[in-house]
C-alpha cells in the first residue's frame, strides 16, 4: 500500500515530465494527461489523481474482461452483426494481418 502509493506518485510524475516535453501534445493525451491537467488547473488535487491513476491501474483489467466477454457473447447469439463487424475490420484492416 505504502510501496504502491510511492510507485504511483513516482510514475505519476514520470508521465507529468513527458507531457511537458514532448512537441505534441495530442500525441499524448489520455485519461492520467487528463487528471494531471486537472490538478494543475486546481481542479484536483495531488491525493485525486493518484487515486484515479490508481483505481483506473487496479480496476480497469477486471471490468476490461468482463465487457468484453458479454460484448463476444452477444456478437456470437447475433451472426448478422458478427458479419458486420468482420466486413468493418476487413475494410479498416485490408490485407493486413490482424495482431493482438
């Protein structure tokens, strides 16, 4: 808890270092770029963006799997939608192969 807090604060300002010195910005927005710039407008403070650095680390994996595994499920009880999703990664994709 205590070793994770200082592992968080640490990559925390790992990320805040890089968005201040790289030359585009949008290349490097995502949802801790978000609460960091939050904080530095006063809307959150150091402990929140911790928090949510954390809570997205230790939660997302967990609610990540389950939705895509009812997302799977309910593509597989409807072909025609199965069908449309592969002709759209087809078109998006074309002769490339598809990696995880």
């Amino acid at each position: 808890s205590k070793d994770l807090k200082g592992v968080m604060e640490m990559l925390i300002e790992q990320k805040r270092q890089k968005l201040f010195t790289v030359e585009k910005l949008d290349e490097h927005m995502d949802f801790a770029s978000q609460l960091i710039f939050a904080q530095n407008r006063g809307d959150l403070t150091a402990e929140n963006v911790n928090q949510g650095v954390l809570e997205m680390m230790t939660a997302a994996p967990d609610t990540l799997s389950v939705a895509l595994f009812f997302m799977l499920t309910l593509i597989a009880e409807h072909p025609s939608v199965e069908e449309k999703v592969m002709r759209e990664v087809e078109a998006v994709m074309g002769k490339q192969e598809l990696q995880s």
